[in-house]
C-alpha cells in the first residue's frame, strides 16, 4: 500500500477546507478586538499559529496602528516581553441604517462602540441622491463635532430596506424603494468620502450586528426580523448568505399551511406575512374590537396584560413556527434570534415559536438550538454596518499585507 | 469633511468582503485546473492579480508538482514566456461513496477524472470496522493495480448516508448507521494511509461534485436527492453548507400543505419524505394495482409511458416543488440541481416541480434561476468526494506557502 505522506502538518489533516489556517489568523483579530492585552507567546498558544507567524502579523497590524503596545508582562527573567492590545480608537466608521421612513447615522470606533448618532425621519421613496446626500451630511457633521475634529473614517457601511447586490453596492428591484434599483451608492457616497463603502440589506446587517456584538463565535445563526414585514438575514459557515442576486431571506412570503384563506399583496395566498405582519395583525384586533393601527399598538396592547393580544402574539408565533421549524430542518442553526418591533412583545412570541420549532424539526437539529429574543434590539442594524466595515478593513488589510509580503519575498 | 484614504487600492473598494483578494488567488487554480496552458501575464491579466503576485503563486505550484511548463508562446521578441499548465497526474485522490447497501471507491487524478473503480454491495449496518477495512483494502488494491505501481496520495474523501462533523470527521446520530455515532473515520483510514481524510453527508459530495463539474462557478446552488429518503446539499457563497452539528439539508421532513393525512416514520405527519419519497410512491401505485416494489420500479414504469406512474411522478414534482419554493425564498439560489433514482424518470418530476416554485416563490429570485436534472447523475458523489480532497489540499497547500513566505519575509 503506498503511503506517502503530503508536505502539510499533521494539524491541517481532517481540518475542514483549505481556509483553515486563515481563519486561524481571523482568529487572531477576533481575539486582539476583546480589548484584552496579550503578548505574543499567549497569542500562539491560544490561535496554535506559529510564533514567527504571530510575530508577522502583529508587525503588520502595529504599523497599521490597529493595535498598540500596552504595559509589560511578568516574565521569568531577561527582556519583559511586551503586552500588545487592539487600538479600537485607531479608526471611526461611519454607520448608517435606513428604513422605510425613518434613518440612523452613527460613528462608532472600530470595536463598534457608538460614538454618536444622529436620527432622522425621512422617505425611502424620496431617491438615492435625497437620502443618501443626508447620510453623508450627517455623516460630515457628526465628523466635525467629534472630539479631535478630523479622525480617520476606515470605511462607511449601510444598510437599506431591500435587496442589496452586495458586491457592488446596488439595490436589485427593490419593492419599496422608487428610483433605487441599480443604484450606484458606493460611488454616490464615494464623492464625500474617498473610504470602502459596504452595502446590504437591513436584516442582514441586523443579523451580522446581533452576531458580531452577542453571539461571537456562532456561524450558524439566523435572525429573523417580524414588524410590518417578516424576512431574515442568514449566517451560515460564518459568512452572511445572501443568495444568487441578494434575495436570501425572505421568509415573508413562505406559503403556511392552512392558511390559504389569505390573499397577500404579493398575489399569492397563505403567505406568512399576510397572515402575521404588522399590518395584519392590528387588522386582527381591530376586527375583535380593539384599538390598533400598528404592530407597536399590538404590542403595546399585549404588554398591557390584554389577553386577546397576547393570544394573537401566541398564534402568530405559532404561525412563524411552522416556517422556522422549515429553516432549522434546512439551515440547522445553533441560534436563531428574533428581532423586531412584535418582539417587544416579550415571550409569548418566543413561547409560540418555540412550541412549534420543537414540534416539527428534527431532534438532531433541536437537540442545541437556541431560540432567543434580540438582545441587540434597535442597535443591530447600526452595529452591524459598522461590523461589515471593520470585518472588510481588517481582513483587507492583513491579507493586502499577507499577499505583499509573500511578493516581497519571492523576489528575493 | 475629513476624506483620508485608507491604504488599500481603490480596486478593494466595495469588494465586499476581506477575502475578495484570495478568493482571487483560489481563482487561479479554478483557471489552470481547466488545463489550458497559459502564460504567467496572461494569468495576470484574467485575474487581476499583480504579476509579482503570480510569480511566487506559480512558483510555489511548480515547486509541488502541482503544475508544469509546457511548450512555447509566442513572443513579440526575447525569451520566449512559457506556458504553464496544471499537471492533474501530480497525485491520486482516493474518493470512496457509501450508501446504505452499496459503495463505491475510485482513484481520481486531480482532475476529478476516474483513473479506476470498485463498486460492491455491502450494509452500512455492519459497522465503521467493516466497512472502513473494505474501503482501505479496496483502495489499496486499486493503487496496487495502477500503471506506475505507487502513485502518490493526495488525501482521501469519503461520503456517507448520515449527517457527520465535518471538522473532525465523525458521524453525529446518524439514524441508518448503528455503531457508527462518534466514530473515528479519519483516525481508522489514516491507520492504512498517512494523508488528509475528508468525510461528509453523501449529498453534500453529491452537491460538490455536481457543482464543481457542471457548474463551476455557481456559488449557490442546491443539489436534490429524491430517491428513498429526500435530502439537500446546500452551496451558499460558494461554501457547502453544513449547519451547526451536520444537519443541514434535511428536506424529507419539512411538513407539506395539506398533507397532514400521511404518517410519517419519523413520528410527525405531512413529511415530505412520507408523501413522495421512494418507499410512498411504490406503495401508490401498489395500491393502484401495478407491480412496483421500488422507486426504481416507478421510475421504469413512468419510463415505460404508464400514465398512472407518469402522474404520479408529476405529482410527487409539485409536491416537492412546495418545499423547494421556500427554498427558493429562504436561500435564492441561481441552480438548483435534481438528483437520485426519481429524477431518472425525466422531464416530468422537472415539470412538477418547476410548474409550483415558479407559481409559489418570488419573482426576484426566480427571474433568473435555473431547474435543471443532475448531470453527474451516479457519479456526483464520487467527484464530489475526489473535489473536497483536492480543494482541500489545494487551499491548504497554497495558504502554507504564502503564510512561510509572509513569515520568512518578516524575519528578514
């Protein structure tokens, strides 16, 4: 029998995929961003990267001025070795997130610590060069009133109520949005500010600001947002999926079993938005003699103690449920996380999602599945552009850094 | 306003993601393993990448045999630049498909073309001892038998019918395997071959193989098996999707509108697998008064222009298409691929199943998708299983090199 072995270490066998050791070195920087000082021999033995490799990257990343040299570490005699700490402040991003009627701007620091933010009532339907001249004037403001007056902006992310090509920053036939379809953002927010602009969805920056910021760690995660319309954002392996032409997620117009009394304004009957979105279930409790114009007034009725309401939070969890229990079967997440504005409904939400996941997914699946409320709430969304930005800067920076060193190298 | 450029090239500017730059570089495989031969600057120029860049790649490749020098170019004057081109016989991969009655265990080159083969009937039942030993002694036999005598190994990939941990390469509950949950495949294989030793779910190398043949380049893309049980493989960013313990994919017990009168073996009712899988369909049209012991029987019996069976094949394509149109909405993938025994009986599980995933999903994301049958068909899994070794050795080799280089470069 031939037995020859390749010239990789022991330690990549069985290791997965060919990007194993890079996310070793992504590793890395998740661990500097904790904050926590370390020094290079505890970076190797945590990461298991060689110490000469440890020592590389950290080279790089202090002349990026991403992370600082901090204190001194007890040694056992000779040279103190050093301590070294993520620099969140070496960088602000500019964080934006749009609605339907309403937008963010914030910036954060590059931990994703909101620095300051500006709220603003506006119309999506008003057009890019509209709503996207207020992000980058409130943008500039926020910039001038900062302490230090001029920092350096790492990049701007932003999210927007549709689907977003993500590579290029385009929406692609997005519902609510007149005017926005094939939209150049990047370049149109590149004229203010000559930094990488990053583009998605809102429930997708909300999922990628739920995870980053709650649940490091967990690259299997689905967030699923239910307010007036009902979609989710999808990490999976790590990596948001965003699907063919940026449509993942869209759980709203899943069709419910025994539902299809209801007539969507999609055209099809039984989807799961008609029977439980905002607009849907204050109808709901305004049939049953209530006063609701809103998911928030159904909300608020349910937190008031109203059985009635907190009936209809039930049922409709149940109704989410059936089209959960489809996704666990399908995505096999460890978490999913429910977001939105009848989230603040509380558990009874929870409790009826819960009750029909449990039910209809396999055990296999169930067995470590947490269903859990937004812990992130109305911040997600900015939490996340900002996490999309320092994601993209820090892993740009190190393998533009990687690749030239390597070049430099083979030249010699 | 402050516009302070970061130290990237404007190319990265909304690339989307920190590993845009490698996914060049792995580009650069998919390029050559086409094996058309071509110049270092004609590399340059298809993939972007700076030519200093594709020198240290190509020497790194070069120095593993992975690619050779073939002929001459033209020269517009000077030394003639020459031509490169992957050398698929560098290596063997050994890939091996496990059923739950049958396996299968090839030599591939690096290609993914099939140098030999050995197809026996065995029972999964047997246990991990048995069945692994077959497999090493299979493919021992078939090294031995090859013209050179000793070719060298690259890794082994191997396919099962359960759900397994990729990372470690050990089944996890799977409920057709008794005395496989937990088993070490990799440290059994590498007993008898000291290499990398890929395991996965047998549908997840069928989608491997189907993609990585057929559709190149299609980074999301779903791979159906309807043949006794129904299951997925599910490539989203260009990555098999696996979900959080191995489960992902599971198709066969998602509920069906309206189908709450079948009884599934999985202890809940509508199952998609208790209303169209293999076992459910022979049982039809049994009881409809035709011989038909199998899915296979149904399929020759539809192929055979049995009306009954064609409508029954028909049927069973709606309702699978009801499942895969909330696929289509949760995933938004541009392919999806239909596989198994089933999709032999041709274009009317196609039709079935197109005629309610164009009726029941968005427009957005079926505008340009594609339905397609599998191409690979009995193959995909065995070039699935030969793909995940040479991706995998591959990546990991060329991330070696360029994290040594980086290494090297920065002790100087």
């Amino acid at each position: 029998m031939s037995v020859i072995p390749l010239p990789l270490p022991i330690r990549s066998v069985a290791a997965g995929n060919g990007s194993a050791v890079f996310s070793q070195a992504a590793d890395l920087f998740q661990l500097l961003r904790d904050g926590e000082p370390r020094t290079r021999a505890e970076l190797a033995a945590i990461t298991g990267l060689a110490r000469s490799t440890i020592a590389a990257r950290v080279e790089t990343l202090l002349a990026a001025d991403l992370i600082s040299p901090v204190g001194e570490a007890a040694s056992s005699g000779g040279r103190p070795p050093s301590r070294i700490a993520f620099n969140p402040a070496a960088r602000v991003v500019i964080a934006a997130d749009i609605g339907a009627s309403h937008g963010v701007v914030a910036l954060t620091d590059l931990a994703g610590t909101v620095l300051a933010s500006t709220t603003a009532d506006l119309s999506i339907a008003d057009g890019p060069e509209t709503v996207l001249a207020w992000v980058a004037a409130t943008a500039g403001k926020l910039l001038a009133d900062t302490a230090g007056g001029a920092p350096d902006v790492a990049g701007i992310g932003i999210g927007l109520p549709g689907p977003v090509e993500h590579t290029t920053g385009r929406p692609t036939n997005p519902p609510i949005m007149p005017g926005w379809d094939g939209f150049d953002v990047p370049g149109f927010l590149q004229r203010s500010f000559l930094v990488p602009v990053l583009v998605d969805n809102d429930v997708n920056i909300m999922a990628l600001g739920e995870q980053s910021t709650q649940w490091p760690g967990d690259d299997n995660l689905l967030f699923v947002k239910v307010a007036t319309g009902i979609g989710a954002g999808i990490i999976g392996g790590g990596q948001l999926q965003r699907g063919a032409v940026g449509a993942a997620g869209d759980l709203g117009h899943v069709r419910v079993p025994n539902a299809d009394h209801v007539i969507c304004r999609c055209g099809n009957t039984g989807c799961l938005e008609a029977l439980v979105g905002g607009p849907a279930l204050a109808a709901q409790m305004r049939e049953l003699g209530f006063e609701a114009r809103s998911v928030r007034d159904v909300v608020a009725l349910a937190r008031g103690g109203n059985g009635t309401a907190i009936a209809a939070v039930r049922q409709a969890g149940r109704d989410i449920g059936t089209v959960l229990a489809t996704c666990v079967n399908l995505l096999n997440p460890s978490t999913i996380v429910i977001g939105g504005a009848l989230a603040e409904s509380g558990e009874h939400l929870l409790a009826g999602i819960r009750e029909v996941v449990y039910q209809r997914s396999l055990p296999l699946s169930t067995a470590r599945l947490r269903i859990v409320a937004s812990r992130a709430m109305e911040s997600a969304g900015i939490l996340g552009a900002a996490m999309m930005v320092v994601q993209h800067v820090l892993g740009a920076a190190m393998i533009e850094a990687t690749l030239a060193q390597a070049t430099a190298s083979a030249q010699h």
